[in-house]
C-alpha cells in the first residue's frame, strides 16, 4: 500500500518504503516528521499508509464541498500544520 501512496500525482513514498519530502508537492513535512504521523494512524504502516491517504482524500472533498479555491493546497497546508505539531 505504501508504494501507491501518491498525492497530486507525485509519490510520497519511494520504492524502499522511505517518504520523500522532495516529491510532496509544497510540503514542508520532514521524513521524520511523517513517520511520526504514520506511527499515531496505526502501528502497521501499510494500514497507516491508507489511513493517510483516505483522510487527505476526504479533507480536500471538504475544502471541495465548501467552495474553497485551492482544496489540494489547503489540505497540504493542515497536514504541514499537524506536521509541525509532532514531537
């Protein structure tokens, strides 16, 4: 699951299993940061993995469904935010 975790078409998550903040569009999410977040989804990082990309999916339908312009952008902003909040 973690090879096909891709946001904006670009993948997040190399060959190796590895986040690669390089192809996250916009993000300022360091790799340690985003196994932090992983982690807190679910110990398994494959489950993680789908927790993270299910939760992006709906938040931007939310941006979406509320006429916000850039709904992809905002959700890359919020996980920045969580991103930052992550010891």
């Amino acid at each position: 699951m973690l090879n096909d975790l891709e946001t904006h078409g670009k993948r997040l998550i190399d060959s190796n299993g590895t986040y690669d903040s390089e192809m996250a569009r916009d993000s300022a999410i360091p790799a340690e940061s985003f196994d932090e977040i992983l982690g807190w989804l679910n110990p398994d990082r494959d489950v993680a993995g789908s927790i993270y990309v299910q939760l992006r999916n709906d938040l931007a339908k939310i941006f979406t469904w509320n006429r916000c312009p850039d709904p992809e952008g905002l959700t890359d902003e919020v996980f920045d935010r969580v991103a930052k909040k992550v010891p």
